[in-house]
C-alpha cells in the first residue's frame, strides 16, 4: 500500500495499463504538454511520446467518435473529456455509437473506450460548469458507470475499465482529486464493477452514496453518532451501472431506514432509481419513506451562499435521518 | 466534371472487361435488390425506414471495388447498395431487412444499420454524419498499427451542415489520417436542395481542411473507381486524407414515407436519361464487351439471386423472445490482456 491522491492514483492506473498492453492509448484536450486540466496525465507525454499520450483540438464529438473508431479497430482508447460539463456536445458519439453498436450490430463488434471526466460543482464555476451527469449516463443500456470515491478504489477501477471489452464512462469528482488515500501497489490489482463498498457499519440508518455523496455520509455518520447517539451504514456504490442492489437492500433489510444521497439534480434523479428499487424488493422492511438528499432543481448559481444551499450536505443528511425516526 | 486541388485522371490499368463485367453486375444487382426491397415493403415484410439507392448504385460499386479487402468502411443509412458492393450476401442483407436471425445482424440492426465485420463493413450509420468521427478514428488505429489499410467514409451531401463533418474532416487533416472521404451528393437532404443548406460546394468546402478535393461524375462508376483508386493511393502513402464529392441522384423519394412534394417528375426523368447501368452497358457494348444477349443473362442472373434472397429471409426465423437481452455488452472474459 502506497498513500496518494486520487489524481495520482488515477495517473498510476493509466501508467500502469499503457505499460502492460500496447494497444492502450490516451488522448484529450491538453492531457500532454499541459499535463491535462486535473493533471491527472502530469508526466505521461514524456514517457509514452505524442503517439499515445495525444493532444486534440477542442473537437469532443470528434475525439470521442475517433476513440470509437480506433477501439473498433483492436485499440483501447482512453478519452479524457476536460469536465463532464462537455460531454453534453459529444452524447451523439456516447449515446448512439458507442452504448449501442454492440448490440445494433448483433454482437459483432464491440467498443473498448474509456472515457475519463471530471464532475461536481461546489467551485462557483456557474451553472454550465458545475454538472453532475451521472445519473444521466447510466440510465443508459450498454454503458458502464463507474463512481469512485477513494483512491485505493479509483486506480482498481481504472485498471478494470481498461480491461473491460464495453465502453466505460469513468467519472471523477473535481472536489476529490487532492484526496488521499491508501493504494494498493500489486499492478494486478483490479476492483470489479458492480460490486459496492460497506465503508462504515451501523444498525440505525442506510446511507446510500457515490462519489463525492460518500464522504457526506461519511461525515453525516459522525455527525449522527457523536450528537444523536446513532449508527449508520454507509454504502459506496463505487459503479451505479452495473448497481449492487443486493447490498443495499441487504442493509436496509437491517437498518430499517434509508437516504440516498447524490449531488445531481433531486428530480428525475439517480437517487430515485435507487429509491424505487428499495421501495420494490424492501417495502416490508422499511419504517419510513426512503429519503433523497440531491441537488437542488436550479441551474447552479455563481454565488458561493447560493451554490452552497443548492448543493447537499452532511447537515442535510443528518437532517433527513432525524426526520425519520 | 468540377475540381478542387487534384484532378482525377485514370490511374494505373483502367478496368478490363472482366471487371466492366463485375461493375455491370453489381449495379444491376443493387438495382434490383432495391426495386424488390420497395415491393416487399409495400407487402409489409420489411417495416421501419427503408432508404433506397437506386439512381446512386455508381458510387457504391465504383468506390467499394477501389478497395483492398483489409480497408474498412462506415457508411449512412442507405447503406444496402454499400453492402451489396463489399460483397455481402443480399440473403443476408434481405433477411436483416426482414428482421430475422438469418440476417446480418440478426434482426437487431434493420435497413439502416447493416454490418459485416469480416467484410470490414463496419457500420451502416443513421444519424447524419455521426459515423463521420469513427471513420477519423479508424484512420488513426491504421497509423498508430503502422499497417497501410484505410477507411473509407460514405456519407450524403446533408451531412456537410454537421458538426461531426468539420470535426472529422479536422481530425484526420491535422493528423494525416487514412481516410477516403466520399460524399454522394444526390442533390437533396431529405427534401432541401443542398444549395439551400450549404455557404459553399461541398467539394470547396472539404479542400479548405487542407485536403485534396475533388467533385466528380457520381453516375459513371468508371470515373468514380478511379477517383477512388486515385484517393487510395495518396492516403496509403502517408499524405493523409482525400475527399471525393460524387454527383448523383436517388431515382425514388428520400425513404418509402416521402411523398416527394419537393422535386417533378420531369427532373427525375432528366436524370435517368444518365443512368449509370445503361451508361456502362452502351460503352461496353461498343467496346465489344457486352450484347444484348449477355445483358438479359445478366439480368436473369440477379434476379434469381434476388429471389433467391426473399426466399431465404421469408424462411429464416424471428429471433426469440428469450434473446432481448443478448449482445448489451459483450461479456467480461477475466484478464486475458
Ligand atoms: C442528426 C440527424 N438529423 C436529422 C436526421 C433525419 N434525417 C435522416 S436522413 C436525412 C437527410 C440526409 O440527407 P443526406 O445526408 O444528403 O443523405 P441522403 O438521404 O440524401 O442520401 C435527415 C434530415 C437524422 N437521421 N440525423
Ligand atoms: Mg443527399
């Protein structure tokens, strides 16, 4: 185990990929000399050369499709979008191309692409710079989405997306790239998808996140045991597609209770998702509606007291827990 | 004939009679294909959008043959003749159109989205201009391999107004990209005459990406294998991308739903009076390569094939219910690098 921030995790799980099969290359806007926007990339320019650490004209539908075309063609292209913000001008090539060609055509190809974006607001960037998509991205059939929220995590993930034969929609929170963390340093360390982490254990409330929505409840769970007296289980989803329901039904069916927490849009929302399918396969166990603590439906203001109301929080959470008992 | 930056000549052997033959053949082919695919939609065997090429069938067998067989293509929708041309068998295409196991796609795809991939027929592509990109992309995978295969990008002149164009175009210009650019420009999207939708020729347009452009006869498929061989040939050799801007014309509406308020019926009897097939078959003819006789033969010939391949569709089976799921993703096989 090495400690290290999630930026360099992430860079150490793409050195490492590059280095173990030749077919992997990377490219994106500034991800060479200027070491990309997070410089999750610092350093790869030099060693793997312009070829496959490669600089493109600010073209997202293009790079995209063009990472389509090459993992078609045997490569497995990773495709860094600047912020997820951005993907919006490229969801033809993510929606209609890559999510469905396997199946459009038969099973006869299919698109290893990993795209890599960066997400949250929280940095008063304003309202077309602050989105979180997640939800969004995995409402679609043939997409994985993967969530990390931990250092150790984002480069097992990383490492497996790059192995996964499907296009991988590999979101990262900007709030967490300085975040540190313990990795593992074995090159064959991989994270399966669609296997949730229990990072902390209670008996009196299910906090249900991913992403940057963990460490809220992370932090609403100290909150609640040092001032109320109650226990919580957190629940990393770490991937939302594939969604390890099991866990989280598995704990509810324990708990009693459940908030799920994300900072996206609280309507037509990913929590919802989550929130249903307690409401199908828990209904019996449950002692009170399943909360959802989300973004607030607005367009996310410039203004830090406005940006921070329309965000959620560990207050938040811990609110919606009280509310419950 | 209008050019850009190059102008086409014939390059190396023009065609013998044995490949005026194949070319005769294969429009024919696509000719008939078409003309049977309107009627089994009328009779409702085939359902959704049915785009057809007749008028076009020049570019498709003109360009297609320019090929080598490790060379991939993407295309449009109207993507059948392009399938045709690459050799892909029209049981196959017809019993995708039927929507049966037995086609290419096994009944997954449709009319619009036909794929081969050991033909290297990557795509039949229905949102205009959004397989533009992953033609760029191919381009790239041929250089980072270092082997000399190119893609070859079929697309329709309304996909000019496209963001995807400029991008691609873009792409493969500044990295020197493999790339044959072929535009049939069939003088409509949909029912709006490309001048109304386009500043410029689409030809003078492609050039100003740094490109080699030329605009040819897209209904002589001699001029068009040519061209097309002319392009292959500078994007082998590392110049990187050519475009081509074939004219041509559809013979029937934009798809089976178009009640073509937007054009006479003088102007589509204008444009037969150039149909390729008879083109090509009064020059072969008086180069001695063909006769009446031979012509018929030909005929029969793709007609049975054809027929055979309405046969073959109406007897494959619908793919079972039970197979919703299959092909979302392809499966996850452990680490085998
Ligand atoms: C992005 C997008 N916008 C609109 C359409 C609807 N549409 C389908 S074909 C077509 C016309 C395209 O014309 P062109 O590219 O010239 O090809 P042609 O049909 O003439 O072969 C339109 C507008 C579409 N499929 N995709
Ligand atoms: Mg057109």
């Amino acid at each position: 185990m090495t400690e290290m921030r999630m930026r360099d995790a992430i860079r150490e799980a793409m050195r490492e990929e590059m280095l173990r099969d030749e077919r992997v290359f990377l490219m994106g806007e500034d991800i060479g000399a200027y070491g990309g926007s997070y410089a999750c990339t610092r350093g790869l320019l030099d060693e793997f050369g312009p070829e496959r650490v490669r600089d493109t004209p600010i073209s997202e539908s293009g790079i995209v499709g063009a990472g389509v075309g090459a993992a078609l063609a045997g490569f497995i292209p990773m495709v860094e979008i600047m912020t997820i913000n951005f993907s919006l001008v490229a969801l033809d090539q993510i929606v209609n191309n890559a999510s469905k060609l396997h199946y459009m055509s038969g099973g006869q190809v299919n698109v290893p692409l990993v795209l890599r974006m960066a997400s949250g607001g929280g940095s008063q960037l304003g309202a077309t710079h602050s989105h979180s998509l997640e939800g969004m991205f995995a409402h679609f059939p043939g997409l994985t989405v993967v969530c990390p929220a931990f250092p150790g995590d984002a480069k097992g993930l990383l490492k497996r997306s790059f192995r996964e034969p499907n296009p991988v929609v590999f979101i990262e929170h900007t709030a967490l790239y300085g975040a540190r963390g313990e990795v593992p340093d074995d090159p064959d360390h991989l994270v399966e998808f669609g296997r949730a982490a229990t990072v902390r254990s209670g008996k009196d409330v299910t906090l249900v996140g991913y992403s940057g929505s963990v460490h809220q409840c992370y932090r609403a769970a100290d909150m609640l045991a040092a001032e109320h007296g109650l226990t919580a289980d957190v629940i990393d989803l770490r991937t939302i597609r594939p969604l390890d329901m099991s866990s989280v039904i598995r704990s509810v069916r324990r708990t009693n209770r459940a908030v799920v927490v994300e900072d996206d849009w609280k309507f037509g929302g990913f929590a919802g998702e989550i929130a249903a399918q307690i409401m199908e396969r828990a209904f019996d166990w449950l002692d009170a509606p399943v909360a959802r603590v989300a973004g607030k439906d607005v367009p996310m203001p410039y203004n830090r007291n406005l940006e921070y109301a329309a965000l959620p929080s560990e207050e938040d959470v811990v609110e919606a827990v009280l509310a419950m008992l | 004939m209008s050019v850009g930056q190059a102008i086409p000549t014939i390059v190396g052997e023009p065609p013998d009679g044995d490949l005026q033959q194949r070319f005769l053949y294969e429009m024919l082919l696509i000719r008939r294909f078409e003309e049977k695919c309107a009627e089994m939609y009328t009779r409702g065997k085939i359902r959704g959008f049915l785009h057809l090429y007749t008028g076009e069938e020049a570019c498709a067998v003109g360009a297609i043959n320019a090929l080598r067989a490790d060379d991939k293509i993407v295309t449009h929708y109207r993507d059948h003749g392009h399938a045709l041309a690459r050799g892909v068998e029209a049981n196959r295409i017809m019993a995708e159109l039927f929507a049966r196991v037995g086609g290419t796609n096994q009944g997954r795809g449709g009319s619009m989205h036909i794929f081969d991939v050991d033909r290297n027929f990557l795509g039949g592509y229905a949102i205009v201009a959004g397989h533009m990109p992953i033609a760029a992309g191919l381009g790239l995978a041929a250089n980072l391999s270092g082997e000399d295969w190119a893609a070859l990008c079929i697309f329709g002149d309304g996909g000019v107004g496209e963001g995807e164009f400029h991008e691609a175009l873009n792409l493969a210009a500044i990295w020197k990209l493999p790339v044959v650019w072929f535009c049939e420009n069939n003088g409509y999207g949909m029912g709006v005459p490309f001048d109304d939708s386009l500043a410029n020729d689409v030809y003078k347009i492609a050039a100003s990406y740094q490109m080699p452009s030329v605009r040819i006869d897209g209904m002589d498929v001699l001029e068009v294998y040519s061209a097309t061989q002319l392009a292959l040939a500078h994007v082998r050799e590392g110049n990187g991308p050519y475009f081509i801007e074939a004219l041509t014309y559809r013979y029937r509406g934009h798809s089976m739903a178009d009640p073509e308020l937007y054009r006479t019926k003088a102007e589509v009897e204008e444009y037969r009076k150039r149909d390729a097939i008879q083109r090509l078959k009064r020059s072969m003819t008086a180069d001695g390569l063909m006769d009446e006789a031979s012509y018929e033969a030909l005929v029969a010939q793709v007609d049975a094939e054809v027929d055979e391949a309405v046969a073959y569709a109406d007897a494959s089976p619908e793919p079972g219910l039970h197979t919703l799921y299959d092909h979302i993703t392809k499966e996850y096989e452990g680490d085998s690098g």
